[in-house]
C-alpha cells in the first residue's frame, strides 16, 4: 500500500493539513454544511464576505444557472462584523479546522475597520480580502481592477492586522500579474484566483435580464480555464502562495490548479449541486499523488511544462 502523501501546507501563519478549503459565499458560515460535510476534513474553511454593518443584499433573482456555470448576484448579505463574531465564531469552538473570513468594504476606511475588529479574534485563522468591490467615493471604480486603490487597500488592511491576508484578485484586469505583484509588494501573504467573471444572461421572451442585478459574476466549469491561465502567469512572478479555484468539480480539477502554479485551491459552485466535492477532492488528491509516488503536494506545486 503506498504511503499517504504530504498535504500540508503555510499561509503565513495559517497552518491547513491539506490545501482544499472552500470558496466564499459557496459555503455560508459553516454551520449550512455541518450536517453535510465533515467540516475537519477540511484544510480551511472560508466563510461568506463580511463587511463592517449588517448588509441585505441585492434583489432577486439573484442567481440563474447557466451552460457550465452560475450567474449569481447575490450582493454580499450578511450580519456584519459583530452579528458574525456573536452568532456564527462561537459554533467554531468545537472545531479544529482554520477559519478563513473573507472580509469586504465600500470604502478604505470599511475594509481597515472590519480587518481591525477581526484581528481581535484568536479564532480567526486569516483574512481573504474581496477587492471586487466599487468604491463609493471615486464614482464606483473597482478596488480590483485600478492597482493604486488596489494598493491603498490591501496597504490599509495590513496595517490593521497581523493575521495572514490573502488577497482575492478579480479576473477582469489587462494582466494579472500587475496585481499579484502589487499584492505581495503590499504585504499579503497569499492571493486567491480567481473571482468569478463578470457576465449576463437574457430572457428573450420577456426579453429582461435573468438577473434583477442585470449583471453578475459567472462561476462554475466554464471558468476553469480561464482561471488555470490566471493562476499559471501570477505564479510565474510571485513568491507567496496562490490558492486556485474556479470549476473545480473532480480532484483533476483541483491537481490542474496545483500544477499551474497554486499552492491550495477552494472548492465553489459544487457545493452546490453536492456538498461531499470538497470531500471527494481531498481524498481523490491523496490517491492520485499515492498512486504516482508524489510524496508531497509541494512536489507537484508548478510543474507544468509550458
């Protein structure tokens, strides 16, 4: 029988047993799959986005399903900075698995408060900072897509922490690559790739949008390639890990991230159609490494040969 491999892996200070955690907002707080999922099973576990105040969200319908994806516009809901500290951390106390918080703002000054709140927080394993935000006071341009407000947030976040912060990078940029440095250049210990993909559906009947957003991010398989590509040329110019994700639905999925480049990789939309993915995806991982005599993923990480 061969021997299981070395899963292991560090983001900053974040130690996760394997590199498989889940995507903000396929998940919810937790506690939706603790049912579902052996949540320890896990290597991290990454919550819905949190801003500072209680947020309701956009109007529905907010989700549509597509060919090979979802369109969601879900408007990031949920009970703000203290509403999850007091009802959703206290459900983490009888787990062992890392707490990733996604964290998200309208301005600078939302995104340092809420980094600084949850700094406060031993629980709290790390942050993952949503730049996929408009920012309210330069007439809704996206903290993602211009690398100086990219730069004054992540620069803002990090002086409010000590936590690992993980910077999640929006896919609709000329080059990555711009960003992911910037990233590390700005003191992040790890950036995620990809956000989903600014898209739009149509009835053509009612010829209205599927989406009472108009407009919203496209998720799921029809996206895995694009962010494979994403992840390959960001790894090719940064030292700090990436975690991959976008499609992953199979543990080839997941070791074709690995290969390109990431360091861990989450798990999304499948969650959806079947909460055991992020399961299967681990142990499918362990197998195929064993089976090939790969010791350990960081063996793996990088190898493509492009």
């Amino acid at each position: 029988m061969n021997e299981k491999p070395d899963m292991r892996i560090k983001i900053g200070s974040l130690e996760m047993k394997n590199p498989v955690t889940v995507a903000s907002g396929t998940f919810g707080y937790g506690p939706e799959y603790a049912d579902l999922v052996d949540l320890d099973r896990l290597g991290a576990i990454t919550v819905k986005g949190i801003c500072t105040e209680p947020h309701v969200g956009n109007s529905t319908p907010r989700t549509f399903e597509t060919s090979g994806g979802m369109l969601n516009a879900i408007g990031l809901p949920g009970p703000g900075a203290q509403g999850f500290i007091k009802k959703y951390l206290p459900f983490f106390e009888n787990y062992r698995v890392p707490l990733i918080v996604n964290i998200w703002g309208k301005t600078v000054e939302d995104y340092s408060r809420v980094a600084e709140i949850f700094n406060d927080q031993a629980r709290i394993s790390a942050l993952e900072v949503n730049v996929s935000c408009p920012n309210v006071k330069e007439g809704g341009a996206l903290y993602g897509t211009d690398v100086n407000l990219f730069r004054t947030v992540v620069d803002a976040v990090r002086i409010k922490t000590q936590k690992p912060l993980i910077i999640k990078l929006a896919p609709n940029v000329a080059d990555i690559k711009v960003f992911a440095r910037a990233a590390e250049e700005c003191g992040a210990d790890a950036v995620s790739i990809m956000n989903s993909y600014p898209a739009m559906a149509i009835d053509i009947e009612t010829r209205k949008t599927q989406l009472a957003n108009r407009t919203g991010g496209l998720s799921g398989p029809a996206i895995k390639p694009i962010a494979i590509k994403l992840v390959w040329e960001a790894a090719k110019v940064i030292k700090i890990p990436i975690i991959g994700m976008g499609g992953i639905y199979s543990p080839e999925d997941a070791l074709e991230f690995i290969i390109a480049g990431a360091s861990a990789v989450a798990v999304g939309t499948a969650s959806f159609t079947d909460p055991s993915t992020v399961v299967r995806v681990i142990e499918g991982m362990e197998k195929w490494m064993a089976a090939r005599k790969i010791s350990s993923v960081a063996e793996l990480k990088g190898t493509v040969q492009a």
